[in-house]
C-alpha cells in the first residue's frame, strides 16, 4: 500500500483560492496540520494564544494521554519509573533516550556528585538578597548568575558543552536550592557530601545542624526522589516552552534555565503547589469546605481550587495520584496519621470530583494538589515547594532545550500576531 500522504484543504468563504496543507503522523498522540507554508500561501496566519491546538515542535522525549490521564518518559510509563528507578536514572533517560546500563549509571552519578560544589563567590551572591526574599527569586537569580562563572561550556552548537552544563545543572541545583532555603531561614550553608546519594545529599544540604549531621531516613529520601521523578519532565508546558523560545536565541543554558524557573514560579503553573497547601490551611476544617466551594463556582470571587485542573489532563493527573500515595507512606513514616491537612485534602478531592461544576469541565486533581502535603511532612517549609519543582524540572527543560538546539533545522522561535491597534496617523505637525 504505498504510503498516502494525508492532506488538509483550507478553502476560503471570499474566493481565497483554496491550499492544502501536509498533516504530519507522530508515533503517537494527534496528527498535525503543518501551517509553516500557510502565511507564504495565503497572507493569512493562525490564530491560537494559549495555544491550545498548537504544537509549537516535535519531541521525542516525553508523551501525555490527557484523556486517559497516561505519562510516558521516553516510553517508559511514569507508574513504573517511580517504582523502578531513581531519580538520576530518570535523569540519564530522559537526556540520552534508554535508562543506563550499571557501567552508565554509575559513571552519571560520579559525574554529577563530583560537579554538587558551587563557586565560593555565590556565597557573596546570595548575601545580596533580604533574608526574607522568596526562594524562588533567589533561584532565578543564582541559576542565571551561573553563566558568570562557567565560561568554558557555553558553546550551545559544542555537544560537549552542553554536556557539561547539563551536567552543572542537574548537580548545582540541588545545592543552589538548599542556599536559598539556608540563607531565607538566617542559618549556616552545608557543603554538599559526596558520600551520599543525590536525594540523600539534598535532605543533609537542607537539615544538617551543627554538630548533628542529618539522619539518613531511607523512606523519607525515597519519597523524594519519587517527587523528583514525577516532575521531572512534562512534554511542551509553559515553562518547557519558555526554555526552548529563550534556547532559540542561541542565549546559554544557565540563562534559558532562569527564564524556564521564572515561568514556573506563577500561580496557574509550579507555583500551585504552595499555593494548594495555603488554600488547604485557609479552608483549615472540613466543615468550611462547602462555603469554599461555592466561593470556586461564584465567577466574581477569583477563588480557583489550586492544585486542580488542567490544561491537558482531562483525566486524573497519574502523577497526584502517586503523589498521594507517596502522601500516605511519609505521613506514616512520620507517625501522622491523623495529619489534618491530608485529610482535608482527601475530603475536599472526593467532594469535587462528585460535584457536577468539576465533572463538567473535568476538573481533576493535578500534581500539585498533593506534593505541598508530603513536602511539609518532609520538613520543607511552603515557599520552597516551588523551587523543589524547579529542581526536579531542570533535568526536562535540558532534554527539551538540548532536543532543540540539535534539530538540523532549528530557528529561532518568531511568532506574529493579530494587530487590532490604531490605524497609520500623523504626530500634531502645528
Ligand atoms: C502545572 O502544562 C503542564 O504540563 C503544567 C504542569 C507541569 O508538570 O509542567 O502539569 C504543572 O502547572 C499543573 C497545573 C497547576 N496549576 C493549578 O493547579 C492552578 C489551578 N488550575 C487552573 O488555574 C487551571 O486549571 C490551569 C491553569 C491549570 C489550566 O487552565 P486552562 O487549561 O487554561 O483552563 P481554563 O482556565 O480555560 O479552565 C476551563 C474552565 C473555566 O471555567 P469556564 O470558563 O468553562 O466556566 O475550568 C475552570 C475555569 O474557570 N477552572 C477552574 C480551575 N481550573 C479551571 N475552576 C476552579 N478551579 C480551578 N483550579
């Protein structure tokens, strides 16, 4: 059967002379109308802010079902991952495409132990800011600042470069994070210890006190790095898309991670989560929870329940649901059972998901709703729930700037516009 390419025809209702347009298959997920020919052919462009039927590149990276609530890193199902692997595991896939063999993995995690340590001077960066500064502007401006002390990698076209800056950051973040959240609380920075595994070494960067070195709790390490792993990628979202717009300037790595932290930094996206456990202690008992939802309904009172809804999962995000699992065994751990908020949370999940406001525009809990709970019980206080999401999410908008810079064909992203502004005049001439 010889392989029959699939057309689009766009005719016109004022005697455009009609085009035709390729639809391109992907190996899965819908086809797409290819308009790169559409404005030479007609004058005319597309119309899609938000983008909600665009897709901006292809990708081999990461694969959403948004109907069937279904995330693939590189094939492998996010249910597996976190069962399976570790978070550096999931770092060296999502990078070069296959999990490591033993040989890789244990060369990657030497690589990235050994690059853990920043240059002395940040210190004197970080000692600019207020102490009550959030952590996140403190993140956007230290990862930013890397491009100042790491001249030798910045060549984007070198493979080598970006190997080594993806490298830097994916080993730097984890200290970078643990200064903020240090300097924010007026306590001591902890070097890193590269006797302890990734996740491991974050927790005593984060908790060590002097004179009483952080206690390794195995189940508590491994809730994060689950954390980790589930945000660690997530196909063409808004920050995602922020890293390959700056990435196509040809603008180094350190600075397209900064502008990809200050993106996801906003309410309606990372910032949710510490915007989900603020709403949850708002609301504070259950029996204030129907007087909140009705507040979520009423249009006028700009109240959304945060950590729900989605712009593509049309399902349960499969990433809150092993968020709330990984909920359940830290609070159990910890010995709270009865902790009150991840009640609350519970009950308020089950309420919306009967109510018909939320089942009507599939409004479901997304990754967000649950991780600000776990993180909490993990001893992180609120404000650095995003700057862990930033941190677990460097390794993607690597995959996905990295994934760009090596297309043969790449160009610097352009997009036009719809201008509804004034016509051609004149300044006042008398
Ligand atoms: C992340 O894109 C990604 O992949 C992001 C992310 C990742 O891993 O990178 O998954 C991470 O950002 C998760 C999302 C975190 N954000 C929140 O939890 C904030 C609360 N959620 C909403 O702001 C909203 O759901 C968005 C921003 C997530 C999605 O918004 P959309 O797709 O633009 O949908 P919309 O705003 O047009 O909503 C459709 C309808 C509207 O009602 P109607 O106009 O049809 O009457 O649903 C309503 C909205 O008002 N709605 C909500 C709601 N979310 C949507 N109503 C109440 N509470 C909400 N949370």
């Amino acid at each position: 059967m010889p392989h029959t390419r699939l057309i689009a025809t766009l005719a016109f209702s004022d005697g455009t002379p009609s085009v035709e347009l390729p639809i391109i298959k992907g190996t899965m997920g819908p086809d797409v109308i290819d308009v790169r020919k559409l404005h030479g052919q007609t004058g005319r462009f597309t119309y899609d802010p938000g983008f909600m039927s665009t897709a901006s590149c292809s990708s081999a990276i990461t694969y959403i079902d948004g109907d069937k609530g279904e995330l693939l890193y590189r094939g492998y199902p996010i249910e597996q991952l976190a069962v399976h692997a570790d978070y550096l595991e999931t770092c060296y896939l999502l990078l070069h495409g296959e999990l490591p063999t033993v040989a890789q993995k244990q060369a990657f995690v030497d690589i990235v132990t050994h690059h853990t340590m920043v240059h002395e001077q940040m210190q004197m960066f970080f000692r600019g800011f207020r102490r009550d500064a959030h952590p996140m502007a403190v993140l956007t401006g230290s990862v930013g600042a890397l491009s100042a002390f790491y001249h030798d990698s910045l060549n984007i076209h070198d493979p080598r470069h970006r190997d080594i800056s993806a490298t830097r950051m994916i080993a730097k973040l984890p200290t970078l994070v643990a200064m903020a959240h240090r300097y924010t609380q007026g306590l001591p920075f902890v070097y890193p210890r590269n006797d302890l595994s990734y996740s491991a070494n974050f927790m005593h960067m984060m908790f060590s006190e002097e004179g009483k070195p952080y206690q390794v709790n195995d189940v508590l390490v491994r809730a994060l790095d689950r954390i980790l792993i589930l945000h660690a990628d997530h196909e063409q979202n808004a920050s995602t898309s922020t890293v390959r717009l700056a990435g196509s300037s040809g603008a180094n790595p350190f600075a397209c991670i900064a502008a990809g932290i200050a993106c996801l930094w906003g309410p309606a996206h990372g910032g949710a989560n510490e915007a989900a456990l603020n709403m949850l202690e708002a609301i504070g008992t259950p029996d204030k929870i129907p007087e909140f939802i009705r507040q979520v309904k009423d249009k006028n009172s700009g109240v959304k329940l945060m950590g729900f809804g989605h712009r593509v999962y049309k399902n349960y995000d499969p990433r809150a649901k092993l968020m709330r699992e990984t909920c359940h065994e830290v609070l159990e751990e910890l010995g709270l059972h009865d902790e009150p908020v991840f009640k609350l949370a519970m009950q308020l999940e089950k309420i919306a998901l009967e109510d018909e406001y939320f089942v009507s525009r599939k409004l479901y809990p997304n990754v967000d709703f649950y991780s600000g709970i776990v993180q909490r019980a993990l001893g992180i206080p609120t404000p650095m729930f995003t700057s862990i999401f930033a941190m677990a999410r460097a390794v993607g908008w690597i995959a996905q700037w990295n994934e760009m810079i090596s297309e043969p064909d790449q160009k610097i992203g352009r997009p036009r516009q719809l201008f509804m502004g004034p016509l051609p005049r004149d300044c006042a001439t008398d």
